[in-house]
C-alpha cells in the first residue's frame, strides 16, 4: 500500500513538472510570435514610409520637369 502510495506521488511530481515544462514553453512561443507580430508591423510602417517617399520624389521631380519646360 505504502509503495502504492509513493508511486502515485511520483507521478503526481512528473505530471505537475510536465505540466510547468508545457506552461513554460507555451509562454516562450507566446513572446515569440508577439515578437515576430511586433516585427511585422515595423516592416509593413517602413515600407509604406519608403513608398511614401518614393511618391513624394516622384512627384517632386515631375513638378522640376514641368517648372523646366515652361522656362
């Protein structure tokens, strides 16, 4: 009975440390994709930011070219 009763608490350890090892990784994989998300956002602002520069030196040089041609 006691030996019984010994196993049962070992399981009872493996399981609860199982479960930590479980909650563990799943915090670690949360702070991953929040990272790779966080990641992703500031690709997507950079990138609208350079297409907005590019439309701003597009513009800018038509607006010469026009100025040019009328001089």
């Amino acid at each position: 009975m006691l030996l019984r009763i010994v196993r049962l608490q070992r399981l009872a350890e493996l399981e609860a440390v199982r479960l930590a090892k479980e909650k563990e990784e799943e915090e670690f994989r949360q702070q991953a994709l929040l990272a790779k998300k966080e990641k992703d956002i500031q690709k997507k602002a950079i990138k609208k930011e350079r297409q907005k520069l590019r439309t701003t030196c597009k513009r800018s040089f038509a607006l010469e070219c026009q100025t040019n041609v009328a001089l």
